[in-house]
C-alpha cells in the first residue's frame, strides 16, 4: 500500500548557508542508495525529501537500503490517495488507520499540510473535519493535540499523502559533506567498523590494504574486497589500494630486531597509505586501533606509528571494547566475513614477544638497517598497487 517515503533528517549543523548543501547531498546520497535496486525518484522540496517508489518497489529492500543512508533520521512510509475529493480522502485516511493500527484506541491529532492554497479548506479546517471523521467511524479514538500517541499527518498536493509512523534511520551526517579519509582495511574486524563510524560523520571513505603474496592468499585478499563491498552500502563506492608489501616485509624481517617488526612495519604502512592519501585529496587517515588491544597499539606504539604521519590519524574505536566492537560488526554484517580463517600479512611475520613500549629513538635507529633500499621498496610498492573499484 505504501508508494511513497518522507525522509526525516536531523537539524545539526543545519544553519544558514550549510543547509542546502547538506540537504542536497543528503537527497543525491538517498538517491544513489535507491539506484541500487529500483527506479526511485527522490525529490527536495519544501525543506523535506520524499521518495517516490516504483509500481514493483518492494517494502521491506526500500527501507533497508534507507537505513544504510547517514544523515537520515527518520523514514516515514507515505500512503497515497490518488484525489483531492474530501470524501475520498477521508475514506482514504479512515482505511489507513483500520489497516495500519491493530486496534483504534489511541490518542490522536491530526497535522494537515496544503501545497496549495487554492484548496478550499484551511489546515486547521482540514484538521478538525478530518478529526471529526475519525472520531465518528472509530469510536475508541480520543484526540490529544499536545501529547498524542499518534500524529496523523495528512498532505493536499496534486495527490494527497497519508503518513503516522517514523522508522528510524542510521543519523550521522550524509557521506561526502566531511570530506574524504584513506582508512587503513585489513581483513580484520576493526577495520571496516572504523570505516563505517567515519563515514556515519560524513566522511568519504578510501581504502589501503597490504598483502604479502605467497604468504597471504588470493582469497585472504578477496576477503578485504568482500568487506569493503558490505561497507560501501553505508559509505558509498570505494576505491581500493591493495599494496603487494612481501618485499618491505621480508626487508624488514630480515634486518630489524624481531620484537621491533610489528611496529615497524606499520610505520611503513602510515607511510605508504599516506601517499595515496595525499594523491586522493584525503585530509586524515583511518585505523580501526584500540588503546591496549594488540602490543602495537599501546600509547607507545601508537605514538611510534603516528610519529610518521603527517595527515591526522583517526582512530574512531579508540576507546571501545572488543565486544563493544564486535557488536557493531554483527549489525553491519561485516563479522561473519571478518572471522573468515585466512591469513593476514602481519600475523605471518609477527615476533614471539613483540615491544609493547616501544621508544622512537630506538625504532628510527632500526630503520636506518633497512639503508637506502627501503625507499626503492617503497617506490615499487607504490607504482605496483591494484586499484579496485568496490560498490
Ligand atoms: P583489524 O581487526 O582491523 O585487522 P587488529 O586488531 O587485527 O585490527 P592490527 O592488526 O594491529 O589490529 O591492525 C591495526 C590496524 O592497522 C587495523 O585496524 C587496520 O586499520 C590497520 N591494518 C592492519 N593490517 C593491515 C593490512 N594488512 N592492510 C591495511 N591495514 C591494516
Ligand atoms: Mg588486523
């Protein structure tokens, strides 16, 4: 029954000049959501968005796809009574409450709306006849205007729409108004719930990941590729940087202190996803690091990673718990594939007893073993990247 949707979204960051911006690419990010699995039309008009739905829509695929749209805060399902002739809307109204609500006996107000003001009735006329009909045909109804349990809302346009309910939406702001950030993805479980809360910010979403062939697989790769698809539902397309790191890594294992190469190859990691950073427009990067989790991601090994870095590293789990994070990988269904059994590049060359407190001196000293080698390393693991386009 339902052929249409009003989207709700929240006022943050809505003043002046800001708004439009945001409510256009609010309406551009709804639309490139619905592309996905219909012809929609999605309009901005009258500082709402409203989505027109396909003849085939299906419900329960429309709601879904809206619900991975950030800066939606509500989505209201809209009934459309196809005239304008005061007995069939409120036959239309009084059908919409019989179907829509188990039982007739809440509280009530009805919000009326014209487009346009040709209509022959005001809105507190419309309210009040519209009232009046309801309480007639069901009687167990009672009106409340201040605090009513249910808020009918009736819009005179060229059509007249009928919506009650708010389905709620994922907030956040629409991907793209923050700008743009290269998140680190691995194939782990951090990662891609570091990428999704960026992206809940507003923030557009680029990826690096490094694999280390033969040691890491075809399909250990394809994993990091399934998981940046899943999460491009939210975020939007992504272009994947997959980095080919065996030769940096066996540099590495071959000249640096054991306990060091953990922090010392992420180091080589900040820089190099720091390059495509720079070369993409991205103004931070993204890790899915928790204080305490792994050995390299005390305070000391993130101020030893950082200390590489010249855009901004943000660590948006900072602070979560494992759980805490693999609550949120269940929701995005990214968990069920991060827990796929294929090896990563760093759990292959990682040390008995990795440092916990590492000290920058002593690990720029170590890298000075790698000699001038390095930068060559770099440079063609950089001219050797694969670009993959995901989503
Ligand atoms: P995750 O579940 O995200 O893999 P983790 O607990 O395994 O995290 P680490 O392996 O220490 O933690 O990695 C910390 C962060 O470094 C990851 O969240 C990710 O952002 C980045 N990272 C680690 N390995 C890779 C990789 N192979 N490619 C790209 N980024 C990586
Ligand atoms: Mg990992």
């Amino acid at each position: 029954m339902y052929r249409a949707f009003l989207i709700k979204y929240a006022e943050i960051g809505l003043k002046g000049k800001n708004r439009y911006i945001f409510e256009n690419a609010l309406r551009d990010r709804v639309q490139a959501a619905l592309d996905r699995i219909g012809r929609y039309h999605v309009v901005r008009e009258q500082g709402r968005i409203f989505v027109e739905c396909p003849e085939d829509s299906d419900y329960d695929e429309t709601v879904e796809a809206l619900q991975k749209v950030f800066g939606v805060s509500g989505i209201c399902p809209v009934v459309v009574i196809d005239s304008m002739e005061w007995d069939d809307i409120t036959g239309g109204v009084g059908a919409y409450v019989e179907e829509f609500y188990e039982e007739q006996n809440f509280t009530f107000k009805v919000e009326a709306k014209r487009a346009s003001k040709q209509y022959p009735m005001t809105s507190p006329e419309i309210c009040a006849e519209m009232g009046a009909y309801l309480l007639g045909r069901f009687p167990a109804l009672r009106v409340d205007v201040h605090h009513p349990e249910v808020s009918i809302h009736v819009e005179l346009r060229t059509k007249t729409y009928v919506y009650s309910k708010t389905i709620p939406g994922p907030c956040g702001m629409p991907v793209g108004t923050g700008g743009k950030a290269m998140l680190l993805l691995s194939g782990g479980i951090d990662s891609p719930v570091a990428g999704y809360m960026i992206a809940k910010r507003g923030v557009a979403v680029e990826a690096t990941y490094f694999h280390a062939p033969p040691y890491t697989s075809e399909r250990a790769k394809q994993k990091v590729v399934d998981l940046a698809r899943i999460i491009s539902d939210y975020t939007g397309p992504i272009r994947l940087h997959v980095v080919n790191f065996t030769d940096i890594q066996l540099s590495i294992y071959e000249n640096c202190p054991h306990e060091e190469l953990t922090i010392i190859m992420r180091r080589y990691m900040m820089r190099i996803a720091e390059h495509f950073a720079k070369k993409s427009d991205c103004l931070a990067l993204v890790t899915g690091e928790s204080i305490g989790q792994v050995a390299s991601q005390t305070l000391q090994s993130l101020l030893a990673t950082n200390a590489v870095c010249g855009l901004p590293v943000f660590r948006p789990l900072i602070g979560f718990d494992k759980q805490e994070i693999v609550t949120i990988a269940k929701k995005l269904k990214t968990f069920e594939t991060s827990i796929e059994p294929y090896e990563d590049c760093c759990t292959i060359f990682v040390a008995k007893h990795p440092v916990t407190k590492p000290v920058l001196a002593d690990i720029e000293k170590s890298e000075q073993l790698l000699a001038e080698k390095i930068d060559g390393l770099m440079e063609t693991a950089i001219q050797t990247a694969e670009l993959i386009r995901v989503g």
